[in-house]
C-alpha cells in the first residue's frame, strides 16, 4: 500500500509577488504582472513586454558574496525554497535530513549567463571565462543549490521536460514519497529566461505575442478570440511535500492533498500539440484514473492556457474530450493571463495556485478574456475571481517536445 502525500509548504516567486500571500492576493484581485522588458534594450525585437520578477533580492535568501556565484534562475529557487521551508515550519535540525529530497527543475537552466559568458569569449579571448560559468548555467544547478543551501540529502533530480517541468518534478516527488524513498520532498520548478538570446530564440519562432508593445497588459490573453502568443514569464514555485504520516506526525498545515499524477508524450511535434487534444486528454485521464476520481468530482482546471492559438483549443477540446457533456460545468482558468508563462517555472507556481484554489475555495480569474470564440465556451472564470468549493483539481503543463503532465489536487480528509 502506497503512502498518501500532503502539501505542507509553498514558496513562490512570481511577477505579480514574492511569497505565498503577495502571490494569492495577487491573483484574487486580477493583478497583471506583465510590462515592458526591462531586463535590457529590447527596442529591436518584435515582442518587447514580459513578466518580470521586480524587488528581488537575492540577499535576503542567501550569502551575498554566494549569490554572484549563482545564476538568477538558481537564485529564485533557493528563494522559492527558503519560503516553502519556512510556511511548512519544518525544523530542519529536528529531522532526518537524508530522508528529504530535492526535486527541482529549469526548462531552459542558466542562458542568461550562457549568453553573458559567450560574449566575453567572442570579445576579449577564453582567458576571460569565468570558472563559475559551467556550474551556473547547467540545468541541474537549481536542485544541487536547493540541496546544499539547506542540507538535504535524500533523492536529489531534475527533470527537464520544457513547460512541463515544473509538473513532473512535483509528479516524479509525489511517486518517491508513495513509495516510501524520502519522508519529505521539496519539488517545483524554475525560470531566469528573459535574456537577449532566449527572447530572440522565441520571437524568430513566432511564438511570443508581438502586437501588444504598446499595450503590455494585454499582451496575454489566454482563451481570447484575439490571442496571438504567450508572454515570456520568470519565476519560480516550489512545494513541500510530505507523507501524510509524517505531515501528522509533527502538526503540519495541509493545504491539499495530491491524488493523482499523469505524464505521457504526443509524440507528434516538437512544438505542436498534437490534434485536438488528444494525448492531453489521455494525460488528463491517466491522472484522475490514478486519483480514482471521476471527472464529474473535479470543479476546476488550472489550465496551461499559454494564450496561444494551438494550446487553448487544443486543451480546451481535450477538456471536452474528458468531461463530455459535463464541461460545461467545470471551471478552467489560465493564471499566465496574470504572470506570463513561466516556462519550467509554470508547473510550480500553477500547482501553488490550485492548492490555494483547493483550500480556499476560491478560483484565480483568466484576465483580459473579451473576445469569446466559437469552439472555446467553457467557464474560463473570466475577468474576476470566483468562489466556488473545490473538492478536487487538474493542473496541466504541456511542453514542446510533446511532454504532457497533469496532478490532481484533493481537499484533504482523514
């Protein structure tokens, strides 16, 4: 028999706030995160907005003189990790730390210092290059500074899996406590992607959203008739999660309870989703056979809802595919119509926001949705958040590659 598994911790670092409780009011009041890129000179692209991280600073998390040896995209996970940690009230010196774990990744890892050191190079010769380059820029670095930063030794990862990072870090952690390898796991995702190159990269793939510049707010707009690509986000989320024996055991506050979790491949395109949804669905079905919930005992869909042509219908169609007749009464809304998309950061900070859906019985809005179109007619939870109660929840992540991955989240009960 398997364990059952408790989030006990959530720590956030988003553009529309740094903490749980900035992050949740944020997204009860609809607050929009996106702005003009600030991060450098992006007069000559053709997408010039994002959703930035603003006021952070890595010194209040970590060493100072540390924190310069540590890539932005590391820093937000220490951070994010720091914060989980401490909302959890876990003492680490009271515990086991060889039975605490680290599952923690980056779609993209360090390219903002990939990018920094390759100009060296090209400029002033290889004697320039920095020995911290390859240990700030690899994809793993994230978990090993998640690790070290506070000493835990159990299972220790990173999964890379594009915009479903963040979900199958949280996913792969969730099935090591079922079976019994760690008490406790820190998992999540985390991005530092608005960077020359990486901007660049998106914008000649024509997938960022180009006709809002002068507009930035309403640059993302999931589910809108009007949509025309996604806005690129940073961040990061990470959750504590504990066996629930072990969430008992010292007192813990439990937010939610996860259930169930999905992954599977389209295995069609390497940034298309497959047609009509239909491996999404699949996913979305894997999980909730793997929670023994039916879809009518789901209220709401945290939707990677990316405000691309593509994805929303796409997963919208795949909604309809699972729910049937029932869709309709399903509440779906996308948090990056508020934060941009996080990439690897998104399944993170998403699954904060459905665990704070389940326990609050409370529904983040899908802002700027005003141009309804046919085809997309569920309950995007448009404009304003909604209270409704929430038994149990979907949070979806797809990425390019054709990874798809779903976790439900339930209310807990003994």
């Amino acid at each position: 028999m398997s364990n059952r598994v408790v989030i006990t911790g959530l720590g956030v670092v988003s553009p529309v706030g740094i903490g749980k409780d900035a992050f949740w009011d944020a997204m009860m009041t609809g607050k929009n995160g996106i702005d003009k890129i600030t991060r450098f000179d992006a007069t000559e692209y053709k997408a010039q907005v994002a959703g930035e991280v603003k006021d952070f600073e890595p010194a209040d998390y970590m060493d100072k003189k540390e924190s310069k040896r540590i890539d932005r995209y590391a820093q937000f996970a220490v951070a994010a990790a720091k914060m989980a940690i401490e909302d959890a009230k876990l003492d680490l010196e009271a515990e086991d730390r060889e039975r605490i774990g680290t599952y923690v990744g980056s779609g993209i890892g360090g390219i903002e210092t990939m990018h920094g050191q390759y100009e060296k190079l090209f400029d002033k010769g290889p004697s320039r290059i920095s020995p911290f380059f390859i240990p700030m820029m690899i994809g793993n670095m994230a978990a090993g500074h998640v690790s070290i930063a506070f000493g835990l030794k159990g299972p220790s990862s990173c999964v890379v899996t594009a915009c479903a990072t963040g979900t199958n870090n949280i996913g792969d952690a969730f099935r090591v406590l079922q079976r019994g390898d760690a008490d406790v796991m820190l998992a999540g995702g985390t991005e530092a992607s608005i960077s020359p190159a990486a901007v660049a990269g998106f914008c000649a793939m024509k997938a960022l959203c180009s006709d809002s510049n002068d507009n930035p707010q309403k640059a993302s707009r999931p589910f809108d008739a009007t949509r025309s690509g996604f806005v690129m986000g940073e961040g990061a989320g990470i959750v504590v999660l504990e066996t629930l024996e072990h969430a008992e055991k010292r007192g813990a506050h439990i937010y939610a309870e996860v259930v169930g979790y999905g992954t599977n491949s389209d295995a069609y395109h390497i940034t298309s989703p497959a047609p009509h949804g239909e491996l999404q669905a699949k996913c979305m079905a894997l999980a909730l056979k793997d929670a023994g919930l039916t879809p009518a005992e789901v209220d709401y869909v945290n939707a990677h809802g990316t405000s691309t042509h593509l994805n929303d219908l796409g997963e919208t169609e795949a909604i309809k595919t699972v729910w049937g007749d029932e869709a309709k009464n399903v509440s779906v809304s996308s948090i990056k119509s508020m934060t941009g998309h996080l990439l690897g950061a998104a399944g993170g900070v998403e699954a904060i926001a459905t665990a704070l859906a389940v326990e609050n019985d409370m529904l983040p809005p899908t802002i700027n949705y005003e141009h309804p179109e046919e085809g997309l007619d569920l309950d995007y939870v448009p404009n304003k958040a909604k209270a409704k109660t929430v038994r149990a929840a979907i949070s979806n992540n797809f990425g390019f590659g054709g990874h798809n991955a779903c976790l439900v989240l339930k209310k807990y009960a003994k």
